[in-house]
C-alpha cells in the first residue's frame, strides 16, 4: 500500500476533572459502566446529554492568537470556561486541481503552509538531500501521542527529542515519526500543529526518513464540522450534529477560520493503522478497527472510501466507533481484546492514544473523586493489558505530559 505522511492516493478512494464515568467499550472486551448501547461517546472524554437532546456546554475560554512561529507557551492547561458564538459552517468548496494530488512526503513538492513558518500562502521549496551512504538502512522509530492544539508544547518535546532543531526543521535524518492523531481542539492552535507535521513530512522524505500520521476521531470531527455542520444526523441520544458535538468536545473557532482545504484533503487521508517494526499504531484502544477488515490494507482503503461518499450519518458513525475507549483496560478480558487485534493484523505489541494515562490509571475521574493523584504525576507511557498495549496519551489538555517516545521501549 502506498504511503505519505500517512496518507494513500486520492483515489483510495474539561477535560473537567469532575466527570466521572468515562464511556467504556461494550462488552465482552470491558466491564459494562452500566450504560446504554447507545450512549453517547462523543469526543476525548465523557460528554454527558439531557435525555434526547444534544446539549452544549460553555467551551475553554483559550485566548486564540494567529500562530507565530516562536509564540509563548500556554501559561496553564486549566482555564475558565467561557461560552463564544458558534462558527459559520459552510460546505467545502471543490477541489482546487493545484491541491488535487498533494502529497506532503513527496520530495519534489512543495509544502503549503498555512501560518506555520512566516504568514498565509508560505510555500518552501523541500530540496532533496542524499542520504549519507553510512546511515543506510531505516533510522530510529519515535511515536507522538495526542497533541490536541498544544503546538509548544510539541516543539519542545520533539527538540528535546532530537527531531528538529531551534528553527523547527527536522534534524533526525532518515529517523522514523508517526503521530498517533488528534491534532486539533482544546488546546490553542491546532491548525498550527498540522501545518508542522505537514511540513515536517517534506523534511524528513528529503533527510531519507519520514514523518506520517494517523487519522484520530477529532480529525473525523473537524472533517465533519467543516462539511456538515448542524445537518442532523442520526444518534442515540438523539439529533445530534457535528457542529454541536465539536464544540462540545473542545472545537476552537480559530481552528475552523484557519482551515482550508489543503488540511481537509491531508486529514481525510491519512490511514487508521499502520504496522512497524511488531507494533500495532492506532489511535483509539478499541476494537471497532475489526468493523472495517481483516487487514491493515483492508481498513485503512475501507475507512477512506467511506469518508469520500461525503454522507454525513456514515462519517458520523465513523466518528462514533473510534471515540469508544478502555477496550484493553480491564484486566480479565482487556489482553484478550489486544490478541484479537494482533491476531489479525499482526505485531506484538499495540501502540495507541485517545485514552488519557490518568483515567486509564483512575488517577481522575473517580468515582469518589479522589485528586491525590493527578496527571502531572504522567512521564511516561503506559504499559498494560500484559505488557501486549502501550498508551501514548499523556494527558496534555488535563497538565498531564506530551509524550513523544522511541520504540521498542526499554522496558
């Protein structure tokens, strides 16, 4: 299957510490909470509705700045809730031929930026660069969790990391990067993180590695928002939307002001799954990935199909089964759904986000809401499910950790 930046051909074709039950995946892979089929799981962590109706809380009162390219640090992930207006949502506008066959790895094509490097419109010309004949072979593999919008945060971490330099190029040759997804909403600048991973792709092809990216369920969200905005869609708790559940899930207006179809294009095609070096990437620690084939080839060409019909109940339903979570978390029956997963598609370990290590370790989110452990205690990822599944989530939107990583791990 051809791949680029984590993407095929066209063709192929809060965080409110006093929520307390999270969504839990259906049995038999996990303890039932004791909730509906139906119930809805929507977003990164438990959003509650009034019995059929879709309600929308007020959002994080970030203050949203054009992004610049040496733009301060958040000054705390905690901050007051403030209602805004909700974006106007239109529908996108047709491909553009320029964008039609874009490919960010590509090592002859330039990257479009979008306020990444210095301003709207930024284009860079990638030169290729000859690998050097002693480093021959495939570099060290790295794996990012969930960024969520936290652009500096994910600057410092891959600098520390030896990914890219103080300028933010890359500057680890033909190393290998995957970012396990969830790009966008409840930290500041989610449009500003896929412009770098989009750049970033360029670079890397060009040293002789490469930077790709799995397909989160906030990238099924933006993608929704963006071509469907309040048209009603099917759900169990009722009518719902995808402009509703984005803003309840963290959805940041300047994101939605900033993306253009370049982004739209790039999110629609990344894959679900990938397989490197025995670990299994994916974002969601779920097994709704079974749904859709008993391939990785198989569900990432049956996912993106699905995305092209453009149909809003079957981007919905997308949506929907990769936001379910904690299928490897009970230890009974949590291993069992991990071997399934390997057992079709290889590997012998499973690498994945979306879950956030706090509540996969009950450090929030109790029942009787005990704080005393709180994930600023995160620095690192999670083994678990009998060492066979490796959680990335640090936490990032709860002052929790950005985790970037090599694999194997150590231990």
């Amino acid at each position: 299957m051809t791949q680029g930046a984590g993407q095929g051909p066209a063709m192929r074709t809060e965080t409110l510490r006093d929520f307390r039950v999270p969504v839990t995946e259906p049995a038999p892979y996990a303890v039932s909470a004791g909730l509906p089929d139906e119930a809805p799981v929507y977003g990164e962590y438990p959003a509650y509705y009034e019995e059929g109706t879709l309600s929308v809380p007020p959002q994080p009162g970030y203050a949203p700045h054009p992004a610049t390219p040496h733009a301060a640090p958040p000054v705390a992930h905690h901050t007051a809730y403030a209602a805004h207006e909700v974006p106007e949502v239109t529908e996108p506008a047709p491909e553009d031929d320029e964008f039609a066959g874009y490919t960010p790895t590509h090592r002859d094509l330039p990257v479009i930026g979008r306020g990444a490097l210095g301003g709207p419109g930024d284009t860079v010309q990638v030169q290729y660069v000859p690998q050097d004949p002693a480093a021959a072979g495939p570099g060290p593999l790295y794996v990012v969790g969930d960024v969520h919008g936290y652009l500096d945060e994910l600057v410092t971490e891959l600098h520390a990391q030896g990914l890219i330099d103080a300028e933010r190029r890359w500057s680890a040759g033909n190393a290998r990067l995957w970012f396990l997804g969830d790009f966008t909403d409840r930290g500041p600048d989610g449009i500003g993180v896929i412009d770098l991973v989009m750049r970033l792709s360029a670079e890397a092809a060009a040293a002789g590695g490469y930077c790709k990216a799995l397909m989160g369920n906030h990238e099924l969200l933006l993608i929704g928002a963006k071509r469907f905005g309040d048209t009603p869609v099917s759900s169990g708790a009722g009518t719902a939307t995808f402009q509703a559940a984005w803003l309840l899930n963290g959805g940041q207006r300047t994101d939605m002001e900033r993306l253009q179809d370049v982004h739209l294009q790039w999110m629609s095609r990344l894959d679900a799954a990938v397989l490197e070096e025995g670990h299994l990437l994916l974002h969601s620690d779920t097994t709704a990935y079974l749904d859709y084939g008993d391939s990785i080839e198989d569900v990432n060409d049956t996912i993106h199909e699905l995305l092209n019909r453009n149909d809003a109940d079957i981007t919905w339903d997308l949506f929907r089964k990769f936001t379910k979570r904690f299928a490897f978390r009970d230890e009974e029956t949590g291993p069992g759904a991990v071997r399934e997963l390997l057992g079709t598609y290889g590997g012998s370990r499973v690498v994945h986000g979306h879950s956030p290590i706090p509540y996969l370790l009950g450090e929030v989110g109790t029942e009787d809401g005990d704080e005393s452990r709180g994930p600023e205690a995160v620095d690192g990822p999670h083994v678990y499910a009998d060492g066979l599944a490796i959680a990335m989530d640090g936490g990032v939107t709860m002052a929790g950790k950005l985790l970037v990583v090599q694999l194997p791990l150590s231990d």
